[in-house]
C-alpha cells in the first residue's frame, strides 16, 4: 500500500494523461485566483505605494540580515504564532502539504503508468505528506480555532473564512482514502476518487474566496514589516522623532500614560491559547 503508485491505476476511463491535464488546470486556477485576490484587496499596491512612501526614510538597516531573518523566521518556522501548539499545527499542516503536492506531481507527472514503476520513497513521502495534512488540519479544527478553543462554539460551525482548510482536509482525507480502497481492492474507490476531484476542485478553484492566495504575498508582508520596524518607519513619527530613542520612548510613554491597566478586562484575564 505505501509503495504503490495510485495514480499509475486510474482505470480506463481516466487515463494518465488526462490526470496530467486536471494537474496543470489546478495549477492554472490557483495563478489565476492569487492574481484575481491581490487585484481585489488591492495588497501589491498598497505594499508598493508603502515601499516607495518609506524608502529613504528612517535609520539604515542591513536589507540582507532582514531578508535571512525573514524567509527563516517567518515563512520556515512561522514566527508570528507566539502560541506553540498552534505554531505546530501550522507547520505540520504547510511542511506536510508542501510534501504532499510535490510527490503528487512526481507520481502524476513522471511514473504516470504501471509501465514506470514509481520509487517506494516517493510514494511513501505521498503518503507521510498527506498524513501530515490531516494531523496539523484537524488538530486546529477541532482543538485549536479560536472560537472553539475560547469562546466554546461548536467545532461543526461553518464559515467563508473555513473554506481553505475544509476543502484542504476533505481533498486529503479522500485522496488518501482513495489510496487506501485501492489497494485493497474494496469496492466504492471509483465514487471516492469522484469526490477527490471534486474537493481538490475546490480547494485550487476556490482560491479567489479563501485564504489559499495569502501564502503567496505573506512573505512580502513580513519582509516590509521588518523593515518598518527596523528603521522606524512603522511608527509614523516626525524623521528626527524616528532617529532620537530618547524622544521614541517619551513618545510612547505619553501614548500609555492614560491608558488603563486591565484595558477593561477586570483583574483577572483568560491564559492565551490560540494566538
């Protein structure tokens, strides 16, 4: 079972080169859905016009350490999450869809047929990177989401923003379900590999209405955030507020001094968990 090729099996009436042709279609759909949110929510622009407003502006900093700590910190290990558990999700959900998509390309593309014999480590990794989906995908659907975790909503609550990671788990769930009847030979692989399709379809066709497309200028976004940070540009001061640490911490201080203390939450405040 783990060292066989699903996709060398499809039966007659979908042969390798139209899996081939559906791979590239999916593809297609996600370039176009990424192009089509970027143009609607305006974020090239706006991280563009930014770029530009701020360049020049505030301290020197070393783009290259910038760059290193960005695509190391930020997009490898996702250090935004600050809780550890989510962090984990996140990482086993992206590493093991990454996987998953590679090996998927390999088996579909290169050993498209029994008469090429895929490598066992390949389809093993098909398999490792699916299970890797479904481990980190679930875990926050069910224990992690933060209208489940803290505010007690149902788990079966549905939304638009939960369509990324629904038809995500569902495209998994049956492909490696597919898998699976497959090489048992049990009956009912046919109607499952249907409703493969018709998950993966909306998962890369459904890119414009999920969060599928932010993976894609999340690292642009990180970077420019360093950047701010590092120069002093995020605190929209004065230039020689920016370069004067002294007027930067008097500056915050003034912000804090009416603010209250427990920000109207009382003494006692729940324990993050989901952030």
């Amino acid at each position: 079972m783990f060292t066989t090729n699903p996709f060398a099996q499809m039966p007659a009436a979908w042969p390798a080169g139209a899996m081939q042709t559906y791979v590239v279609l999916m593809a297609l759909a996600v370039i176009a859905g990424t192009l089509l949110d970027i143009v609607h929510k305006g974020s090239a622009a706006y991280f563009f016009a930014n770029w530009r407003r701020t360049r020049g502006q505030g301290a020197p900093v070393d783009m290259a350490s910038i760059a290193v700590k960005t695509v190391v910190v930020d997009v490898l290990a996702s250090g935004e999450f600050c809780n550890p558990r989510r962090r984990i999700a996140h990482l086993l959900t992206m590493y093991g869809f990454v996987l998953y998509l590679l090996a998927t390309a390999v088996l579909v593309f290169g050993y498209p047929t029994a008469a090429t014999p895929a490598p066992a480590l390949v389809v093993q990794l098909w398999w490792l990177g699916g299970l890797m989906v479904l481990a980190g995908g679930y875990w926050f659907w069910f224990f992690i989401r933060v209208d489940v975790a803290a505010e007690g909503g149902s788990p079966w609550r549905v939304m638009r923003a939960d369509l990324f990671i629904l038809s995500l788990l569902a495209s998994v769930t049956l492909g490696l379900l597919w898998a699976l009847l497959l090489a048992l030979g049990a009956a009912g692989a046919g109607i499952v590999f249907g409703l493969y399709l018709l998950a993966t379809t909306v998962l890369f066709g459904g890119v414009y209405w999920s969060k599928f497309a932010h993976m894609f200028f999340k690292p642009a976004a990180a970077l420019e955030k360093r950047i701010a940070k590092a120069n002093g540009t995020n605190l929209n001061l004065p230039l020689q507020t920016r370069d004067d640490p002294a007027q930067r911490a008097r500056h915050s201080m003034e912000l804090l001094k009416d603010a209250p203390m427990d920000m109207g939450l009382g003494i006692k405040r729940e324990a993050p968990r989901h952030y």
